[in-house]
C-alpha cells in the first residue's frame, strides 16, 4: 500500500467516476482502475460497488476513506513543514478575515508586510465565517481571523490569540440622536435605518434578551452586508445608525442606551490542528494583540 495508491481512493470517492478521478490524477483510466484493483486485493475486501454509472464507497471503503485521509493529510503536512524550516521567513500565507477583524487589521497587515517582509507572499480572503472554514478545511487558507462566536466548534479547529472587543450603536456627528438627552430606548433607535454585518446566534439572543424580539437582527437591521467599511461609509453619509463593534468607526458618535449594549465579540486566530503553522502566522499574531482591543 502506498499514498499514491490512498491519493488514488481518495479521488475516487470524491467524484464517483473512475474517468474523472484518473483523469484529476493525471493517469490513464486502466493505470488507474489497476492501482484500486491492487489495493482492494492487498485488503481484502472491495472498496466500491458499481451504481448505475457511479462508483459508489461500500461500508468497509468508507472506514478506509476515512483513514486514508489523515495519512494523506499528515504526509502532506510534514512535506510543508520541511518547505517552511527550509524557507524561514519566505513563502506564502493565506488568511482569511471575517468583517470586524477585516476592518481593523487587513490593512496594517498588508502595510506590515509591504514594508518589512516584502519577501513573504500573502493573501488575504474575505468571506462569512462558513465559507471561510470550509476553505481552510479544504487547506485553500493557512489560518482565519474571525468572530469565534459564529465558529461552528470541530476537533479539527484549534483557536489562540482570543481578544474581545465590545459592540456600539453608533452615528455620524451632527445627527438628529445627538441632541437627544440621556440614554436611548432602542424603540428610538428603530426610527431610523441600521446597518450592521451578519450577527451571530449568540449575539442575537443578547440582543432580544435586552431589548426584546423587535431587536433581533433579522427584525432591526435594514442594510446589512460582510463589510464594515462600507456600512461605516454609510453611517457617516446618512442618518443610518452602525451597529458593530466599536473600534471598527472611532469617528463616529457613540449612543447611549437604555439599558446599556452589553455584547461582545471574540476574535480568535483559527487553525487546522493537525496543521503545520506558517512561520509568518508569528506577524499576524502579534498585530491582533498590538491593534484589536478597544
């Protein structure tokens, strides 16, 4: 038995086709049907049933696959390990950033490594925290900066560098909410449009918690989308009100409520734990304990 050969099975039960999988293999489709004929003969017990057109996994092939994938994995990951002693402070790294930490550090890092590690190549993603994930299970991304909130936990996922920063309502100066006196009700802040990023579960049920169901974010939230910026631009061009947290907009005004806006957000540095680390990952680490605190 041989990677080339689990490689092999793995591709085949990806795409349920023995033409498909040889040709991502880069094989002749007999070279290949050869090479799982060779590795169900060495265990025992066939590997795939014939479905119509389809190659399906039979219930011992799907305990292979399973396992195939780990050795797979952990091959590839002390091949990378090599390259990254070798390269030192050299190669790639490739994060992806949910909004808020987008909105703080996607632009220092990029000035960050410019200007002092211009021989590191990086590359920067921006998604929600789903697609984000599944990009680095599927090993497309080294690492994501994201509200671990909305992190769906796996064995999987190793999470360091965890820092919290508090939410705000907030608005450009001069708005009509300024001059209100004392702390708002949030049925106020109803009056006028708010924008915000997708919330978490959890922050929504903080938010229903302390001002009732008509502060649901799928219920307040008028203008919505993945990133700050562009609500901040928003906030500060029109009455809209930013909900977000509040490090993202130091220029605009914050609005007292009643009671107080008690939600966090929790940002973490999220891996693969099987996973060699990048060494450049180091550089991000030490900007999110530098630049992500109120």
């Amino acid at each position: 038995m041989t990677l080339v050969q689990l490689r092999h099975l793995l591709a085949l039960a990806e795409t349920g086709s023995f033409t498909r999988a040889a040709e991502a293999v880069f094989l002749t489709q007999p070279a290949f049907s050869r090479s799982i004929r060779t590795l169900e003969d060495e265990l025992g017990q066939p590997l795939f049933d014939r479905v119509g057109k389809r190659s399906e996994v039979t219930p011992f092939g799907r305990e292979i696959v399973a396992r195939a994938k780990y050795l797979v994995f952990d091959a590839d990951e002390l091949a990378a390990s090599g390259r990254n002693m070798s390269e030192g402070r050299s190669g790639t790294v490739r994060i992806g950033m949910g909004s808020g930490p987008g909105a703080i550090l996607m632009t220092p890092l990029l000035m960050e490594m410019t200007t002092r590690h211009p021989t590191i190549h990086i590359d920067v993603a921006r998604g929600d925290t789903s697609s984000l994930v599944h990009a680095l299970r599927e090993r497309k991304l080294d690492a994501l900066v994201v509200d671990v909130r909305s992190l769906s936990p796996g064995p999987d996922l190793r999470i360091s560098t965890l820092v919290e920063m508090r939410g705000a309502v907030m608005c450009r100066p001069g708005h009509p909410l300024t001059r209100w006196k004392g702390a708002l009700r949030f049925a106020v802040l109803r009056q006028y449009p708010i924008a915000s990023t997708p919330l978490s579960d959890e922050a929504a049920r903080a938010m229903v918690e302390r001002y009732g169901n008509a502060a649901h974010p799928q219920e307040c939230v008028t203008v919505r989308c993945e990133e700050i910026p562009s609500l901040v631009e928003v906030a500060r061009n029109s009455d809209a009100l930013l909900l977000a947290i509040r490090a993202a907009a130091p220029d605009l005004i914050e609005l007292p409520l009643k009671p107080p806006l008690s939600t966090m957000a929790r940002f973490g540095l999220v891996t693969l734990s099987r996973r060699s680390e990048a060494p450049a990952l180091s550089i991000v680490r030490e900007l999110m304990e530098k630049l992500m605190h109120d």
